[in-house]
C-alpha cells in the first residue's frame, strides 16, 4: 500500500483527471457494446498497474467501479491482470493516520492503543488495528474524512458523461439506475446503519460456518465501527491448489448456501461478495464476513418474485415463469417488450448450474454462452426503464459466481438448492 496525502475531492481537480478514462471508456463501450471481454481489456489497458495505482487515489464510486471490474475480470482477463485488480478488494492507497484521525470517537481515542498504519485501505475507509487496556485486539473501520463530497461530484459527473456519450439506448430512462448506484454508495458511508445490519445478519446466521464479528458501540460513532480482530487469509487470497479439493468444495457449497439463505431466509443481502471482504481460517471450515456497508434488507414483497423466478427456472416451468414475470412487469409499473423464446433460452443456460449434481464453475463456459445469446435478447428488448429492484441483488450474485470460479469448484448445486425449493 502507498501513502497519499489526501483524496481528491474537488470537482474540477477530481473530474478532470477523471474524464480522461471516462471518455475512453465511454467510446469504448460504444465500439465493443456486444463484447465484455473487449470492454474491459481496453479499460485496463496495456499498463495495469498504472490504471489500479490511478484508481486507487481516488477512493469513493471509483475505486468502487474498480472492484466491480475485477469481478467481471475473473471471468474475461488473464490470471495475471486479475490478480492485480484484486489489490482493490482489500488493499490501495491510503490517507496517513492524521488525515482521518478526527473522525475516531473520543472514547476510543482515549482508552485504545491505535495503530497508525492500516491494515486495509478500501473504497470509502480504512482499517486500523487496535487494543484495549486489557490487550484485547480490535479493528476500527475509519471513514475517510471529505469522501462524501468526492461521491457527489462523482455522481454528477457520471450522470452528465452517460448522458452526452450516449451510451444508454435512445429512449430509456436511467434515473433508477443511478438513484440505484447513488442509493448504494450512501448506505456504505452511513455507518449507524451498517452496525445494525451486521447485528440483525449476525442474529439471523444460525451455522457455525459464518462468523460476523461482534461490534463495540462504546468506541463506534457515526464515521467509525470498532469490532472484534479476526485473524484470519483474506478470502481472494486463497490459491485452491494448497487444498484438498474436498475442503475447497465444501468451502464454495457453503459460499453458494449463503447466497441461498440471503434470499430464502434472511432478508439480508450483503451484495458487495468480493474476496476482499471475508476472510477464512487456516482449514477453511469457517467463513467471516466483515463488511455490511453493501448490505441490504429487502422485503418478502420484492423478494418473492426473485424466489419464484429461481424456482420456476430450476423446474424448467415455462408457463409459470412468464407468470410471474408479467407479474412483475404489473408490480414494478415498467413495460417490457422481449422475444419469448431468446429469454427462455438465456433462463435456461443462466439456470443451468441450480440443476447439476457437479458443475465445474473453474471451466464453464456460462459467461461467454450468456454473451452471445445476451447479443440476440438486447435486440429485442423494448423498455423505456430498467427496474432497480434487482440491481442488488444481481451484484451478489456476480459477486458469488465470481469467487466459485476463483476457487476453481465442482459441487452439487443441485442439492444445495433443494434444501430451500423444498422447505
């Protein structure tokens, strides 16, 4: 990690050196709009550790956009580009302790040995190891001081970009997916809710697999969340080949079962699933979770339609899937034209690994065959505006997919999913 001595945040200073990548990859995304992997090749460019160290001195949505890439990255770059865009999961540059030491409760400050150098650097904070007067360690999660300014000129900037690039089709109205985006990136810097969502996750979790770490309200303000230290490898860590294959198997049956009680059970949707926030014992037969500023809670309402739509598609129900895909249309109030039969076929094929008894996520073809049938749907897609309801929680599910294909799985998905089609 490098040191910086403070973030970017004023419109002009932060935009202009921005606009530079946005415009390349605006015109980018024009030329390569039916080839992801083009997409982001260009966007990382012939210099990857130039692009990562650049992105990562802004902080805020734009290291944001760089963790969503190394996601969509797993699938389309070369292993060694993808290991250097994990370096935005869990580590970038970072502001010197004094930058963001007045955030820190005076109570904290007071009874805590705090060490100045940090354990992580991340989008919107950092992480700062701790002890108390009886030695035991602690982590304080630190918001970076001015971030929120830097998000909302962000935001600006990137409604006036998509706007004059034109990179939307003509007709559609993107203001839920920004309000969606914007939404998202507010809930992260407020961080009185994210400590009572970890609670209500952590009072929900009933498998000693998941661990979410305790919170210690006495030293937690609104910019600061102190917790219990974990020791633990960051999950994006982990080179599968040091495990036996049952270990790594039953570790990415468990990451897949997670997902499945998020919908199933929990309300609670932690949709920012990259490596960088969990971690793992030395065995791996338990998974931390340790960031909640993604999370969500969603109600039965939105949710059942999301269930319907996984179940109706593993028992290969036409019938009731466009059932309830017109009844979403109805519930969410925005017209969708699609060919019938290109969107079954994309149902079928994104559905396949729900019912394989061993579907092998280190050698699929899934994305490059959702590609090329994406190619033909788009085309026949009629809407003036994208419904945000499920924006969440399809993060999660790249996110999901991505570390399956990190860890190089092969499990029974089918069974996993039973378990909750049948209770």
């Amino acid at each position: 990690m490098k040191k910086i001595s403070k973030i970017k945040n004023g419109l002009f200073k932060r935009n202009s050196v921005l606009l530079k990548h946005a415009l390349k990859t605006g015109a980018n995304i024009l030329a390569n709009k039916d080839d992801p992997k083009k997409i982001i090749e260009n966007i990382v460019g012939i210099n990857p550790d130039k692009f990562i160290d650049e992105l990562s001195t802004f902080k805020g949505s734009v290291t944001k956009a760089g963790q969503l890439l190394s996601q969509y990255g797993e699938y389309y770059l070369p292993d060694n580009i993808n290991e250097k865009l994990k370096k935005l999961q869990s580590s970038s540059h970072f502001l010197d302790f004094s930058q963001i030491e007045s955030q820190i409760s005076s109570s904290a400050m007071k009874d805590l040995s705090i060490n100045k150098e940090p354990l992580a650097a991340a989008s919107i904070g950092q992480v700062h190891l701790a002890e108390d007067v009886d030695g035991r360690k602690l982590v304080l999660k630190i918001q970076y001081k001015g971030i929120e300014k830097a998000i909302n000129g962000d935001m600006f900037f990137l409604k006036m970009l998509m706007k004059s690039l034109k990179i939307f089709p003509k007709g559609i109205d993107t203001e839920d997916i920004f309000n969606e985006l914007e939404r998202m990136l507010r809930n992260e810097m407020d961080y009185d809710l994210e400590i009572s969502l970890m609670k209500k996750y952590k009072a929900a979790n009933d498998d000693d697999f998941f661990y979410v770490p305790s919170v210690f309200n006495e030293y937690s303000n609104q910019k600061t969340i102190c917790m219990e230290y974990i020791d633990g490898v960051s999950l994006g860590d982990i080179n599968p080949s040091n495990f036996t294959k049952d270990k790594v198997n039953n570790l990415a049956s468990k990451i897949f079962e997670l997902f499945l009680k998020e919908i199933f059970e929990f309300n609670l949707v932690q949709s920012d699933a990259h490596g960088g926030n969990f971690l793992v014992n030395e065995d791996l037969t338990k998974l931390y979770l340790l960031d909640f500023g993604a999370c969500g809670e969603l109600t039965d309402e939105v949710l059942d339609f999301y269930r319907n739509f996984l179940k109706h598609s593993f028992n290969l129900d036409r019938e009731a899937f466009f059932f309830e895909i017109q009844r979403f249309i109805k519930y969410s109030g925005k017209p969708l034209e699609y060919d019938e039969d290109i969107m079954w076929e994309y149902i079928v094929r994104v559905s396949d690994p729900l019912r394989s008894n061993n579907f092998d996520w280190g050698s699929t073809t899934l994305p490059d065959d959702l590609v090329e049938i994406g190619k033909r749907l788009r085309k026949t897609l009629k809407f003036k505006s994208i419904p945000s309801q499920f924006i969440f929680i399809d993060r999660k599910l790249l996110g999901v997919f991505s570390l399956l294909r990190q860890l190089k799985a092969d499990f029974d998905v089918k069974d996993v999913f039973e378990k909750f089609v049948k209770e």
